[in-house]
C-alpha cells in the first residue's frame, strides 16, 4: 500500500498444520462464576488448524474465551453454543490471525464480545499488519453481547445475524448485511431503557473505505452520548492511518430510534478519507428508513472530512425516508447529490458546507421541517456550483430568528454558480408581530380577543414576535389583545405577516439563475448580496 514499514520485518512460517473435527460435546468451568479470583481458562483452543470443524461445542461457566481460533486455514464453526457468564469473562468466540473462516449459526454471549475478530503479534518482532485475519464471515448466528473485529482483519462478513448491543468493525472490505441489530438486548429481555455511549454500528480502525452496509433492521433504544452517530459512527474512531480509499454503501437499511431525549445525529462519519491523494472515498447512502418515535432528535446525518485527511471526493444522498430525526449535513466534500428523498417531521434537511465543486439537491420532498432554510450550503467559491431544481416544501415551521438563513427557502453562500429553478415552496404558517412576546409558552394555543381567532404557537421568533401554525378559526386582526391558553400572558398585535421572507436568499455568488419558483405566498421574494450576474445562463 506504499506505506514506509518497520525497519525490522519477521516472516513466521505455519509448519505441522493439524486437521481435526469437534463436535457434539460440552464444556463446563468452575460454576462460581460471582467470585472475581478465578483464574483465567480458555474452553477449546484450536491452534494451527487446517480443514477443522467445530460443531455443537458448547462452552458455558468459562472465566476467559469460550471457543478460540487461532493460526488456523479454512475453519468452519457451526451452531456452536458459548454462555460465559463468569466474573470477566472476554470473548465468547475468538479468531485470532485466521485466514478464510465460517461461523455458521450458534450463540455467543460473554462479558465483552459475544465474538471478536483480530489478530497478534505473534511470537517474533515485527509489523502487526502482516499478521491479517482474513475472509471471515458471521451468518445466521446470535450474539448477545456484541459483534467486534479490529483493523488487523480484511473480508469480513456478517450475513443475516441477530445482534444486541453493536457491531464494531475495523479494517476493510467489510460487509454488513441483513442482520437484525439492537443496541442494547435490555430492551427486549426487561423493557429497560439503556443510556449509554454505544452506537449500533461502530466504524473503527479502517485501513480503507470498502464497506456496505445493507438489507438491515437497526433499533436503537434510549440516548447516546450526542457526540457520537446513533445507528453509525466513525467519528469518534477517527482513523488517520487509512491507507486505501473505496466507496462506503448504506443502503436499504431500516434505522428506528425509540425513546431518544437529546439531539444526537443517525449517522456520524468523518477523518474517513483517504491521506493519500491517489485513493478516491466515496459515501453512498441510498434507500433508507430513518425514524423516530418522538420530536426531539433534530440531528443530521452528519459526513465530514477533517482531522489530517483529505476531502470525500463524493457523496450520494438518494432516495431516502426520514421521519422525525432529521437530515443530511456534510462538509468539505468534492461533490453532493442529494436527489428524491423525504423529509418529514425533520429538523435540518440539508446543510453543506465547503463544497469543492458541484452540489446537487433535486427531487426532494419536505414536509413540516424546522431550523435552518431547508437547503441552506455554502462553497468554496471559485469552480463550485450549486443546482436546486425540482423540489417541494411543504410547512416550514418552528422559525427561530429574524435572520435570512431561517427566513428563506434556499440559502447559497460563496458560489460561483448557483441555479434555483422549479420549485414548490408553501408555507401556511404566519409571523405576528407583538408589543411583546415573552411569558407565552410553545405548543399553547393563542387566541385573539376581538376576532376570536386561534392557532398553536411553535416558536418565539424574537422579542417581538410568535411563530404560528395555520389558524384554526377565524382571522386575526391587527390592534387586538392576543391571549396564551396556558400561560394567561397578553400581548398587543400590530401585524401578521408570512413566516417566510424569502424563495431564495444569495450572497457572494458570481453567477445567479432563478426560474420558475412557485410559492404559496405570491409577494415572496429573493434577496441578493454580492451577487455580480442575475439570471445567467447556467445549465441545470
């Protein structure tokens, strides 16, 4: 990979490789599994295997590894059993430094990993990265504490398992599909809520970026810390040693969160590029069903590239459901697609930041989103575009602040180019102006006292003014007494005007194109700062 090795290398050559079969018996350790002081034991060890199977072994009351691999050639691991609930107790199926591994069926519980997959430094001196676990592949198997390989490992597959408690994987050429992964199995077994920092699936140590994840049931119960991506993180496992690029697949995945009660962001992925110019990293996430059961979670499917990494040269965002949980954010990436996805309920739909050269956000729905402008990006100016065509926003709520980035449809900052063109934009909730809007309370309803007009209130724009839905009954009128339904405050109203400001807000941008916008609010506008050409001819 061109990377500069040790000054020492040690080459071990595997002699007297041992065939040998296991099948059908039962390991017991010491059934005092409450006292801290038990020695360490392995249950069945396999070292310099070749051609072995190992089939309904059951290891149970063992204080270390229940079932270990080791130095072995083309295993096979079928509907084996390893309950180790002893005091400390690591690994419940171990593969160390294997190559071209099965483990079909069985279950896997410990105190650690249900099972884990890596590698040693074996006995002499020398890189642990010629020391590689590879082609191991994990189906139709329950794992109960978590599903763990390091970066040491290459073609790792997990097909069709049942999973509490996590994926961690590592290394490259990894393959996620069709497994059914709960963050924490409390929440089947007891009903309890699990606060913790564990995502469902973790992105550690990767030598590269070849990775689909795909076909997957992903449940995840209570808060995580909101640093870290719900159902994936890479961020926290940051890897600035990757060596080769790829392109990362996410797709037809159904990700539900349940009982979340502080913002945190369905996906985190970032120092994931390559540090080589010459391998491209691609994200592709397309075909997913993110939920929630509640209003709180207003994160963003979050994709960065920082650290001591190069930009993502791409990231396709396509054809996506997300409901309650937010939307898509990335930053200093090459080229975005974000094109036919659903945003209901959501917080902040798309925000880019730095984009390198084109950005594309087409054919996209959003209903009732709140925050910032729905498409709010920014570029680095020279050679970057930005294309908005064809999409449909229906009830933006929830606006914050009198500021242009909330008070537009569109917000584009320091592009070359910027195309704004056949897009549905209504917004049926208003602005009322107030002598005074402190002491009223979001979700009360708000009455006029003349007109007897009603609505909910859904946000306190600023000191003088009140984000409100559709009225319910009647108009309000200008001059009236307005009343809060819970918190009994009054105020004076001195006028009611469109939540929306404007279609389209530019600023910084050499070339403008804007067509063929249609808006629920006929007097709606764009607003233009530094922007040196109006409607210039730009292709879409």
């Amino acid at each position: 990979s061109n990377y500069t090795l040790s000054t020492t290398v040690v080459f071990n050559k595997m002699t007297n490789l041992t065939t040998a079969s296991f099948k059908d018996f039962t390991i017991i350790g010491n059934p005092n599994t409450s006292i801290s002081t038990l020695p360490n034991a392995n249950g069945l060890g396999v070292v310099g295997g070749l051609n072995c199977v190992l089939e309904n072994v059951r290891a149970t009351n063992i204080t270390s590894v229940g079932i270990m691999l080791k130095q072995c050639y083309n295993t096979t691991v079928r509907h084996c059993i390893s309950e180790l609930d002893a005091y400390g107790a690591s690994y419940g199926l171990s593969v160390f430094s294997c190559h071209i591994t099965l483990i079909d069926g069985g279950r896997y519980d410990s105190s650690t990993h249900g099972i884990s997959i890596g590698g040693f430094s074996g006995g002499g001196v020398g890189t642990i990265g010629f020391v590689v676990n590879r082609f191991t592949t994990v189906t139709n198997a329950r794992v109960l504490s978590n599903l763990d390989s390091h970066g040491i490992s290459e073609y790792t597959s997990f097909i069709n398992n049942n999973v509490d408690r996590g994926i961690n994987c590592g290394g490259d050429h990894i393959k996620i599909i069709g497994n059914t992964i709960r963050r924490s199995n409390d929440f089947y077994e007891s009903g309890t809520a699990i606060t913790g920092d564990h995502p469902a699936i973790s992105l550690w140590e990767l030598k590269g970026a070849s990775i689909q994840i795909s076909g997957n049931d992903v449940i995840v119960i209570g808060n995580i810390a909101q640093a870290r991506g719900t159902f994936i993180d890479s961020q926290s496992f940051g890897s600035d040693s990757q060596r080769e690029g790829g392109t990362t697949l996410i797709s037809n995945n159904k990700f539900r969160e349940y009982d979340n009660t502080i913002v945190s962001n369905p996906i985190e992925i970032g120092k994931f590029g390559s540090i080589s110019e010459d391998f491209d990293t691609s994200i592709v996430i397309r075909g997913n069903e993110f939920s929630s059961n509640g209003d709180t979670n207003t994160g963003v499917c979050y994709i960065r590239s920082d650290g001591d990494v190069t930009t993502f040269s791409n990231v396709v965002f396509s054809d996506n459901y997300l409901e309650g949980i937010g939307g898509l954010s990335v930053s200093t990436v090459e080229t975005v697609k974000v094109f036919n996805n659903e945003f209901k309920r959501t917080g902040k739909v798309f925000i880019g930041t730095n984009i390198g050269r084109k950005l594309d956000i087409q054919g996209n729905t959003v209903i009732d989103g709140d925050g910032n402008a729905p498409f709010y990006s920014t570029g680095s100016l020279i050679g970057s575009s930005v294309v908005c065509t064809n999409n449909s926003v229906d009830n933006h709520f929830k606006i914050t602040s009198s500021d242009s980035r909330q008070k537009a449809f569109g917000y584009f900052l320091n592009f070359e180019n910027a195309t704004m063109q056949n897009n549905y934009l209504a917004d049926y909730n208003k602005t009322l102006n107030v002598a005074v809007s402190t002491g009223f309370v979001v979700g009360e309803t708000i009455t006029g006292q003349t007109s007897g007009a009603t609505a909910t209130m859904l946000a306190e724009e600023q000191a003088t003014r009140i984000n409100i839905g559709q009225t319910t009954v009647g108009t309000f009128q200008d001059g009236e007494t307005i009343l809060g339904s819970v918190s009994a405050a009054t105020t004076t109203l001195t006028a009611v005007i469109p939540s929306q400001s404007y279609k389209g807000s530019f600023t910084t941008i050499t070339n403008v194109r804007y067509i063929n916008n249609v808006s629920s609010n006929d007097t709606l506008g764009y607003k233009f700062t530094a922007v040196t050409n109006l409607n210039a001819t730009l292709s879409t």
